[in-house]
C-alpha cells in the first residue's frame, strides 16, 4: 500500500479503513517496527516530552520529601496523558542559562517550573519562551500573565491556629520557612493574622528555619529559650516539625500535653509516622501537578487561554500532636 496509507494507519487517522490500518499495524508488530520521534517532530512540531524545572540545589531536593513528591508526581502525570518527563534542576546561574537554552531549542513542548524563591532569574527568564510554561507556586518577581497553580498556603496556616485556639492553647509560636519564598511567607502572614483575630499577640514568637530538620530543631531551642512558657507551635513543614519534635523531647515537654503541635505538608511517610502522630495541614503534590499538567495541555491546544492563578484549597489532618 502508499507511505500515505501506512503513515496514516500509524498515526491513528481517521481517514483509512479497518482492513488497511491492521494490516499496517500487524506488519509493524512483526518488524518491530517504532516511529522515529525526530522525523515525526518536524512534521508535527511536537516531541512528546514536557520538562519538569525545579529550582533548586540538587542535594536539597533529593532530601526534601514534597519535592521528592513532586518528582514522582510529574512522571506519573505525565505519563498519564501520553508525554516523556525530563528532569531539570537549576540552581546556579550556570544551570539558568543552560535550561533557558535547552528550554528554547526545541526539545520539550512545555514546561512545569517549581521556581520557589523570590530573587530567583528563571521565572523573568522563562516569559521569553516560545513554549508555554505553567508554574507550580507564585512566579519570583512577576504578577501578572503567568499561569499559577498554587495551595492555599494562609487559609492553610489559618485552619492549624484556629484548631490551636478552639484547643485552649494561648502562646502559639511558629516555626517559619524561609521568607524569600511565597509559601512560608503566605504561613506566616496565615499565623499573624489569625492569632490576632482570636485577640492573641504574636509578638516574638516567630522563629525562620530553612525546611530542614536541623532548621526546625535550632529554631524550636531559640523559641523555648525566648518563651519557656510557650504551649503551642504551628511549624511550616512536616520535616521542621520532626526536628522540632525531637528538640521538644530533649527538653522534657510533652507532645501534646505541654506543648501542641500542627505541622503543614501531611507528607504520607512523615506526618503519621512521627511520634506522637502529626497533625499536619494536608496538601497533596499531585493535586498540584495534575492541575499543572491539565493547563499545559490546554495550553498546547490553545496558546491564547487566558492566565490565571489557580489556588487549590488544603484541611487539616487532625492526629495527636494536637
């Protein structure tokens, strides 16, 4: 039969018969045949693979349990809906211009960028992009014209005091992440405001760490240490609140009896495993990336789709710790 035929029955077209299409397909299986993705891509423009782009060091994200979520997230997603996931980590400004390049030669049809800190150059980098691009958290240094996916990150910190407050605890301090990302300012600012609203002063009970488990350990000492009295911690993520967990022990503080605890994440293997068991706010990295990846793909079909942020609601997961 005609290469129009046979390409037809490979592609999957509408316009070729039954017959024809399994007998293509039949001699395909024989010959073990495949398609050359290359020479497909010129005629298609398009090569099957979307780039996932977290920025961050390397070292960080392979010890960061969200992130490791979102990793195996992307590929699942991804594989969902038919596209190969290439794994870019981009940390210093060497690894900018190299993803830019690559970025721009044609080599994915889109990318998810996790671009977390606010002094961060790939965001306003990648606007320039001829591919479309859907961010998971607020874009570093820009407003506008992006398409966001993004957790409720104050409504988060907001639903952990008020279950804090309604528990009878009154000196509520908070473990913060780091403040030039989006995320942990949104927790704190979700901290202050609630804590406030219940007529509560959040004056000097807020401690930064870095989202590491060593960070939430040093931050829980400098927080007993300013406030022995204190009697309830919000920590901005699952892997502080285990360091800040282990610093309570040391101490001789009861967990819940001297000092509740309510964590952010919900991670599967963390919260539930610590003990006592963590309340934690629950956010699920595949919601994220599924959202993400439906964007990108009607991005795809439609280049004009209007940008917007997509804020997805988190709950509480309510354990013992509380």
């Amino acid at each position: 039969m005609s290469r129009s035929t046979a390409s037809r029955a490979l592609n999957d077209d509408a316009y070729v018969s039954a017959a024809a299409r399994e007998k293509v397909l039949a001699a395909a299986r024989d010959l073990g045949y495949s398609p050359n993705q290359a020479a497909r891509s010129l005629v298609t423009r398009r090569t099957g693979a979307i780039a996932v782009v977290l920025s961050e060091p390397e070292s960080r994200l392979l010890d960061d349990p969200y992130r490791a979520a979102v990793m195996r997230a992307g590929y699942r997603e991804l594989a969902d809906v038919g596209r190969q996931m290439v794994l870019i980590f981009s940390d210093i400004r060497e690894d900018l211009s190299r993803t830019v390049r690559f970025l721009e030669g044609g080599h994915v049809d889109g990318a998810l960028v996790f671009a977390p800190h606010r002094a961060d150059p790939l965001p306003k980098a990648l606007r320039l992009l001829r591919i479309p691009v859907v961010f998971g958290g607020q874009a570093a240094g820009i407003r506008r014209g992006v398409h966001v996916v993004d957790f409720d990150n104050e409504g988060g910190a907001r639903l952990a005091v008020e279950h804090l407050v309604a528990s009878g605890r009154r000196r509520i301090a908070t473990i913060a992440g780091p403040q030039d990302q989006s995320a942990p300012i949104d927790r704190l600012a979700g901290w202050r405001k609630t804590l406030l609203d219940a007529g509560l002063d959040p004056a000097d009970l807020a401690e930064e760490a870095d989202f590491t488990l060593s960070g939430g350990a040093n931050a829980m000492s400098a927080l007993l240490a300013r406030h022995p009295d204190l009697d309830a911690v919000f920590v901005a993520s699952d892997m502080m609140a285990m360091g800040a967990l282990r610093t309570l022990g040391g101490a001789g503080r009861r967990v819940p009896e001297d000092v509740a605890m309510v964590s952010f994440d919900d991670n599967v293997t963390l919260a539930p495993a610590m003990d006592p068991p963590l309340t934690s706010v629950h956010q699920d990295p595949r919601e994220q990336v599924h959202a993400m990846v439906e964007t990108l793909m009607r991005l795809l079909d439609d280049q004009n789709l209007k940008p917007r942020q997509h804020v997805l609601p988190v709950s509480l997961a309510v354990r013992a710790s509380s």
